[in-house]
C-alpha cells in the first residue's frame, strides 16, 4: 500500500518564493509575510527613485527579503529576494529640489529570470542628522546573514558538513534520532550509510567516505513515500523544483524501522512548515549599538596623545651595544681590546709594526701566499 504526505499538508511550503524572486505590484505584499518571515528592521522616508520618484515610502527589511512600499499610492510596491541579489552599495544622490540637497541612496543590482533589475532607494527625510548615518547598515548584515545561513534553506550535496562521525550543528539545531544501515539507493550498487534526523534537516552520509552526503531541509522536501522497488520498500523522497527536483530513495531493514523513520519525518516536516526556522536572525538595536562603539573607538584612536607614547631611552641600548663587545672573538673586527698594543721595531721590515702573536714567526705572516707561483708570461 502506498504511504504519501498528503499535498494539503505541504501547500504552504510549496508557496514559498519570497527570498529567491523579484516581484512588482503586489496585492497587500507588505501585510501578507510567508508563515515564518518576520519584519527585522524598518526604514521610514525612503524613495523608489527608479520606478516611483517622488512617492515616499517604507523599505522593510525581512529575513526573506525587501519590501518596499509606497504610501502615497497603496498599490505600488516592491519585492526582491535575498537569492536574487548580486550587487549592494551606498551612493550619495542629489534630491530633486531646488536646493539640490545630498542625500543617501540604496543601490541594489539583482537578477531574475534571466533579466537584470537596478534599484535605488534614496532617503528623503531631508534630515541633516541621517547624512552621516548608516541608515541603509541593517540591509548588508541581514543579507549577509542570509548567504551565511544556506544549510537551512537549501540542499546541499557532498558538503564538509560531517566531521568524525559527527554531524556539524546548525545553530538551534537539534538532533532527534541518528539511523544506521541506511542504503542510498541513487546507484546499482547502493551505498551504505546513516541518517541524522533532526529538527531543521535530514542528513544521509556514506559510512566509508563522509564527504559523499546529502544535506536535505524539510524545506526544500515536496513528498514523503514509502513504495516497492527492486530492492523491497523504499522511503522515496521528492524534492522541491527550488531544491533540484530530485527523486531520492533509501532503504532500511527491518521494514518496521522504515515505517517508524517515515512517521517521524512526516511529523518534523509538519512541524517545520508550520513554525520554520530560516536561519537568519538579527537584532537592529543591538547592531546599532555596536556600530555605535566602533564608531567611537575609532574617534579615540585618530587621537593622537604624546603621553601614549613611551620615551625611548638611547642610552640604554648603547649599553646594550657596550655589553655584546665582550663576546666578540679576539681579532675579530669591532673588538674591543682592553690592552693597548704598543707598536715594535722590526729589524728584518725596518718599520714599526704590531707584535706578532704567541706562537708565530714573521715568516708565517708570508705563508698565505703559494710557495709556488706560476709564470704565463713567455
């Protein structure tokens, strides 16, 4: 008998498009969040100066996305996903006044379906204290947060996310039950590994090669099905068209394990839909306090303040200098002699000289030379 998810209980999930697409113009966009998104920041006096100059509006910065709408005509309004973009900076743009007043912009270059979009949301508040200010700051770190935080949305395939046996925990990730003998049937011969089952994720990895593995979210997971194959019953897992449209089998011995792992897959997976966890999470009040502190410190240290700096001493490391003079051989060059050495009469020379060593002659002062010289002279 065939045992499915019902396409009812995964309806919601299929519906999710808010992080991976560019939308325009739609109907009550900004009340309307996918079950899971939350609002994480909210910037007032923005304008589309692209597509709606002179409209002012909000831009809303969600875990999925942003959204911008106007509220001068309810019906404009604009939606792009953080899959979708490719491109953000600041600029400084002049308002269209007669003061010609500077002010910050948004640039934003994204990509859907194979056609470029630029935005560009400029701040019209008109408020001299916010030229100065990081208005747009939350943009880049919820964005960032998002690219930091795919393993929760996306599948991944062969990833290093298996480290001894062990699988490597997201953030909030818990694991409910690890499943041994689990044969991967995406080959003839099968391979042999585990599942780890837990409340973000299903993990398969091979036992002899740990890098050969499937990250798979309840996300990205369409249908739940146990079906005969060759092999016996199967737990045949579909994939999302965002997640590859894969159609993965496993299979498990005895059959009432199998029957057990699928009845507790289909309950994560409700779970998940209903209450998603999407990875990104990001406090506005706190990030601005931190950039509140660098901003500060980084004051503190273009200061300049003749007491930070500790006077060096010359006459100390000349007496170092002094100190490494007693371990230097004797002859060798800047040694300092403490006896001084009277020059001498030679007779053999008739000059002065100094005196030869202990142990030497003066004909051994010649014995550098060859004895022997060779004449090529004919």
């Amino acid at each position: 008998m065939l045992k499915t998810l019902s396409k009812a209980d995964i309806a919601q999930q299929n519906l999710l498009w808010e992080d991976k697409e560019v939308k325009f113009d739609v109907p009550q966009l900004h009340t309307r969040l996918h079950c899971g998104e939350k609002i994480l920041d909210t910037i007032n006096h923005i304008e589309d100066s692209k597509g709606n100059p002179g409209d002012t509006g909000k831009l809303l910065i969600t875990n999925l996305r942003i959204i911008w709408h106007s509220l001068v005509h309810k019906k404009f309004n604009l939606s792009i996903g953080y899959a979708r973009i490719g491109t953000t900076n600041t600029r400084v743009v002049h308002m269209h006044t007669k003061g010609r007043i500077p002010s910050q912009a948004l640039y934003i270059l994204a990509t859907s379906n194979e056609t470029r979009f630029e935005f560009l949301f400029t701040d019209v508040s008109g408020e001299t204290a916010r030229r100065d200010q990081p208005i747009f700051a939350s943009v880049f770190d919820v964005h960032l947060l998002y690219q930091r935080t795919f393993l929760y949305r996306d599948l991944k395939l062969r990833g290093a996310i298996v480290q001894a046996g062990q699988l490597i925990l997201l953030p909030d990730e818990q694991v409910y039950s690890q499943v041994q003998g689990v044969w991967n049937l995406s080959s003839d011969q099968g391979n042999l590994g585990s599942f780890v089952v837990t409340n973000i994720r299903l993990v398969w990895y091979a036992d002899a090669n740990e890098t050969f593995n499937i990250s798979l979210p309840y996300l990205q997971i369409e249908s739940l099905r146990i079906r005969e194959s060759k092999y016996g019953p199967a737990l045949v897992i579909q994939t999302a068209e965002t997640g590859g449209g894969y159609v993965l089998g496993f299979r498990i011995d005895p059959v009432e394990r199998l029957t057990e792992l699928f009845k507790e897959l289909c309950s994560l997976h409700t779970i998940y839909t209903d209450q998603p966890n999407f990875g990104v999470h990001y406090d506005p009040q706190e990030a601005r306090k931190r950039v509140a502190a660098a901003a500060e410190e980084a004051a503190q240290a273009t200061q300049f303040k003749i007491e930070d700096y500790p006077e060096l001493d010359e006459r100390q490391e000349r007496e170092i200098n002094t100190k490494l003079n007693s371990y230097l051989a004797a002859g060798c060059l800047g040694a300092l002699s403490t006896e001084q050495q009277t020059p001498i009469y030679c007779k053999e020379l008739g000059f002065a000289m100094e005196p030869i060593p202990d142990g030497y002659k003066l004909q051994d002062l010649w014995n550098v030379m060859p004895t022997k010289m060779t004449d090529y002279d004919e």
